[in-house]
C-alpha cells in the first residue's frame, strides 16, 4: 500500500492505493504504480518484473508507473481508452502496450486475463485469475460497491453495467482484491449492489 494524491477535475483527495504484484520467486507482475516506486521496488525484490499492468490511467494509479518501468527494466501496459489520462500524467512517455479485452497477462505460473470494465474511466480493466478464483478490480468494484463516478470520463450506469455482466458473472467465492480498501467477494458484492 502507498498514500499520496488523487488528483481530477481540479480537486485533490489523500488516498491509499493497494499495489499488487502477482508471481513466483523469480518473476512477477506489478498491479498498478501508484505514489512511490521505492516500496514498489522493495516488494519486487529482485524478481523479473514481466508487465508494469495499469487498471486505468487515473493519476493515483500511474503516477510512478514511468519510473518504476524504467528501475526494473519493465515495460508498462494500459487499456487504450485510457490513453488521455495516461497522457495528462506522462505526456513525454508512451505506454509500450495497450491492453485488450481478452488479453492475458503471466509470471510465476499465473495468468491474469484482461476484463475491460469500463464506467470508473473508460479504459478500466479487471485482472481474473480463475485458477486461484482472484480478480484485481482496479477503481471498477470495491467492498461496498461500485468505483465513484460522477467525475470526467465516468459514468454510473457504465460502472454498474460493467459488475453485472461482467465481474458477477465469475464464480461468487471469488475474492475480489480491489485498488483502495479491504478485500471482499463477488457474493458479498452482488448482495451489496441492490
């Protein structure tokens, strides 16, 4: 976890960002890069990290991706539909990949496949991994319910659309890791979103 600031539509709120990095002993990948890439690095802790994955492109969620990328010799990946916030916070650097509905991400003998789960941001994406029955929801689904909207390049009825057709299809025992707060599951979440 880091604590820094999310910054959008000219307001800035104190946050705490979970960071996930998803391998074995000798390789990984980083699940968003967000306020210090010290404690990042320190978790890493020598392993080959295979993708720097950014959920979406809001600034608490890449504002370091471009210097942890560049400290581990990693390249980074983000749904192109984002690329306009990734662009606001990293204007001289590029993306080296765009994520794809469908795309899977491996390291250490797990897989992550790529959910696009617009409505936070439009280029939001899940992170499911179905043999250890996990998802990585980025800002998308929260123990409570959904990620805020009501702010640029959001939308409710997107975001809610996106947990039902696409989050709460996986099994309900799935844990759901998410970018801010506690872990819950999607049976906990279905319950909550009425």
């Amino acid at each position: 976890m880091t604590h820094g600031t999310f910054s959008i539509d000219g307001e800035d709120f104190d946050v705490d960002n979970n960071i996930w990095i998803i391998g074995d002993d000798t390789e990984c990948l980083v699940i968003d890069a967000a306020h210090e890439a010290a404690p990042i690095v320190a978790g890493v802790d020598g392993r080959r990290v295979v993708t720097v994955v950014c959920t979406h492109g809001h600034n608490d969620h890449i504002n370091v991706a471009v210097e942890l990328a560049d400290a581990l010799g990693a390249p980074i990946a983000i749904h192109t539909d984002d690329r306009m916030l990734w662009d606001v916070v990293n204007p001289t650097r590029p993306p080296d990949s765009f994520i794809a509905d469908g795309d899977s991400f491996s390291a250490g003998g797990v897989e992550l496949v790529a959910m696009h789960t617009p409505g936070h941001s439009p280029g939001g994406v899940s992170l499911y991994d179905a043999a250890d029955a996990l998802v990585f929801s980025g800002d998308t689904l929260f123990n409570g319910g959904p990620g805020a909207t009501g702010r640029s390049f959001s939308d409710y009825d997107t975001i809610v659309t996106s947990i039902r057709t696409r989050l709460f299809t996986l099994p309900p025992e799935t844990v759901v890791h998410t970018g801010h707060g506690d872990d819950t599951t999607i049976a906990t979440e279905r319950a909550n979103l009425a």
